[in-house]
C-alpha cells in the first residue's frame, strides 16, 4: 500500500510533463509534440490499463468433479467444483528479479577504471538500455517466471489433494495423470503471462523512444510501477468489497440464534448495519480533492 500510494502520488507530476512535452512553456525553446498525438496516446495509455486488469484478473477454471459418498444415512459429495490457475501467476516478481539482476554488470563495469574505448565499456554501453539489454531483460522474465511457477506451484500435491477429497477432473485419470495435466496446463498459461510481462516491461521504453513521453510520464504506460499499482488497487477493492458484504448479509444470521435466548438478555456480537450511500460520496469528494491539491502543487 506505501508503494502504491508512493507511485500514485508522481502521476500529477507524470500528468505535467506529458502536458509541456505536448505544449511546452513559453521562452522555453522546445517545439511541442502534434497534438494530434493526444487521443493516440490516450488510447494507449487506457488499453495498457485495462490489458494490465485483465491479464492480472485471467485464470483458467479446471473443472473438479466429486463423487458421491453414503456416510451412514447421508449422502456426501456428488458437487462441482473449479481450481483457478492464474494466467500470471508470478505477478510482478519475473521484471524484478530481471531489472536487479542486470543492474549490476552495467555497475560493476562503470565502477571499473577501464579504457573508454574498450570492449567493456561498449557492453556498458548496451546494458543501458541497449539491444543487449532488452535480449538479456526478455530472457530473464521469462526464466524468472517459469522460476517462480515451478517453485510456488506443485502439481503433485494439488492432484494428491483432490484425489484424497475424492474429486476428479472430467476425462482425466486421478494421480499421475492429473498432476501430468495441470503441470501442462500451468505451462502453457505461464508462456502467455511471460509474454504479457515482457510485452508490459518495455512498454515504457518504447513509449519515451517512439513516442518521447518523459520517464516520469512513461512509467504509468508499464512496467513495475503500473502492476503494482493495480495489483494493490484490486486486492483493496476485493477485501472492501468482502467487508461490505459481511456488514451487509449480518442480518440473515439473527435466525440462527439459540432458542430461549432473550433478545434483552446480552448485546449480540458482531451485528452489523449496512454502509450509508452518503460515505460513498464523501470517500470519493475526499479522494478528488488530494488529487486537485497533489496536480496543484506540481504545477509550482
């Protein structure tokens, strides 16, 4: 939540610089960028957005089928169920590994008292923000991702455990053959989220290359600070929502008190009253105004 709310706090500033990119200052000497470049990059910028939410959100529903068990006069099981893999599953772990790890041969190199002519300031040189690096920083989401799903993510025991609940999955065999077929499945889902990655962690250089968005401006076209941001925003909004449905379905378990209990006797816990719309307003008024006050004083 610090980070996200560390990230949020730039985008007035993010907002400036992509103004006087397009319309700079007067005396400054820059010409501006066409401004027919606006609805582009607004078209951009919003389909990254809603790409990132999508992709963030995927998951493949595998369909777990339970038999039924008679347990005396009762009859258990019998029910469907579903087990969501994720289509990304290692989040935003794969470019942090990758960005941390290829800062520290371009460091190690510059730190060296080496010849500017020399071969090892020329791979310096394309560690930063080179071919080089972008062939080494791809590679590297992609290994760190496959990395992080074989290491979070077992199959074997996934299978055991729905074989010892006594589900199945439709048209595959319980044991082996269910740990072989999730272990394929976790497989192809983890080469399309590497390539949502890679795709998401050039996005910004691309954008200052192509389109000369300042850095500031370009992180919020990708990158780290975007799926952080809305990895945290929808993991807040889940739990809210979580909360707010508690609050709000609390009454349909007054029928479940104890018979014989006075409803004077002692004060019921945990009752809860549904939120007023009117706190909706103010939350959203609140929030409006820090973001007035934040482009405000960016604009000093």
């Amino acid at each position: 939540m610090v980070i996200t709310i560390n990230i949020v706090s730039r985008l007035p500033a993010g907002l400036l610089q992509g103004y006087q990119m397009l319309v700079p200052p007067a005396g400054s000497g820059r010409e501006g960028a066409p401004l027919i470049l606006i609805i582009p990059l607004f078209f951009f910028l919003f389909a990254v957005i809603a790409g990132t939410i999508a992709i963030t959100q995927a998951q493949r529903k595998i369909t777990i089928q339970y038999a039924k068990q008679v347990r005396g006069n009762k009859v258990y099981g019998g029910q469907s169920s579903f087990l969501p893999l994720k289509v990304n599953y290692s989040g935003v772990m794969p470019i942090i590994f990758a960005q941390s790890i290829l800062l520290v041969p371009a460091f190690m190199i510059k730190i060296l008292p080496i010849n500017a002519s020399s071969w090892l300031s020329e791979v310096a040189d394309s560690l930063n923000r080179g071919t080089l690096y972008y062939v080494l920083y791809v590679s590297m989401i992609f290994f760190f991702s496959y990395f992080w799903v074989s290491f979070m993510f077992n199959p074997i025991q996934i299978a055991e455990d729905v074989k010892r609940n006594g589900g199945f999955i439709p048209g595959v065999r319980p044991g082996t053959p269910t740990a072989d077929f999730l272990d394929y499945t976790m497989t192809r889902l983890t080469l399309a989220g590497a390539i949502f990655l890679a795709v998401l962690a050039i996005l910004p250089s691309a954008a200052q290359h192509y389109f000369g968005v300042p850095q500031l401006t370009s992180q919020f076209f990708g990158g780290t600070s975007l799926l952080i941001m809305i990895g945290v925003m929808l993991d807040t909004m889940r739990q809210m929502e979580t909360y707010l449905l508690q609050r709000h379905y609390d009454g349909f378990l007054k029928k479940g008190r104890i018979r014989g209990r006075s409803a004077g006797s002692a004060p019921a816990l945990g009752q809860g009253h549904a939120v007023d719309s009117t706190a909706y307003v103010w939350l959203f008024v609140i929030i409006a105004i820090i973001f007035i006050v934040g482009a405000v004083l960016s604009l000093r």
